[in-house]
C-alpha cells in the first residue's frame, strides 16, 4: 500500500494522460488510476497489428509503458513529472482478442527512481489472457511539472 505525495494525484495523472497524443492516436482510455496503480485499455484494431494480424509488439509496449509510467507518476510530488528510463517487455502470446489491457503497478517508490511492473492482457469473449510482462524503471523529474512540457 503505497501513500501518494500529492492529494491531487488523480487528477493530476488523467490530466497528463489526456496530453500524450499517441494515447489519442491509438485509442487507449485510462480506466482507473490508485496510488501506485494505472490500468489503460486500448480496443484492437487493425491498424496497430502486424504481418499476422496480432496487435504489434510495439503497439503492445507502448501501453504498457505508458501503465507503467502512470502508476510510478501517481507516487510523485506535485511539481514534478514522469519519464520512462529503461523497460524490459516479455510477450508470452499473441495479442489476439478484442482490446489490451495494461495494468501497471509500482513494485518499488524511491525519491527519484520508481520500479513498477506492467502486466499486458488481451481480452476476448470476456475473459482474459495474460500476454506480457514488463518490468520498467520511470523516474521522477524533480520541480518540472508535466504540464510545463
């Protein structure tokens, strides 16, 4: 159980989310944002996929960076902003089915560094598949607002 520095903090998270225009460009919707946690859906559709018709790889990752990213950010003081410094992404399956969703959840909470793990699901026929596992390091820009860019 993780205690957020800012009482602001979901706010202030969905407010950065809706500023990240690949997050508009490939659909995704923040669905719940906790202290320490994020969960973004994205819909399939077919112009994220590969050769196979799978969503891509990259498509994948991007989301759950961005789950990743966002459940670090919501552990960091008010002033200050998230960026992404290192990741690495196992994909156990095919990302077949009717949306991804990414769940990130910080694991770790340091004053500069975060280490949060993202689980990637793809969901069909309502039930879902676990698809990928990321473990990524986010760090927290000190005095640098996310809306300041």
């Amino acid at each position: 159980m993780f205690v957020p520095q800012d009482p602001d903090f979901a706010a202030k998270t969905r407010a950065s989310f809706d500023r990240q225009a690949i997050m508009k460009t490939m659909g995704v919707e923040m669905t719940s944002v906790e202290a320490g946690r994020c969960e973004l859906v994205m819909p399939f559709h077919p112009d994220f996929t590969q050769q196979h018709g799978y969503l891509h790889a990259g498509a994948v990752t991007t989301v759950a960076d961005s789950a990743a990213g966002y459940a670090a950010f919501t552990l960091m003081p008010a002033n200050s902003s998230v960026l992404s410094i290192e990741f690495k992404q196992n994909l156990l399956s095919p990302a077949a089915g009717e949306a991804l969703i990414a769940r990130g959840e910080v694991v770790r909470a340091g004053r500069t560094i975060t280490v949060v793990e993202a689980r990637a699901f793809m969901r069909k026929d309502g039930a879902e598949k676990l698809i990928g596992i990321m473990v990524a390091t986010m760090m927290c820009m000190h005095g640098r607002s996310d809306a300041q860019g």
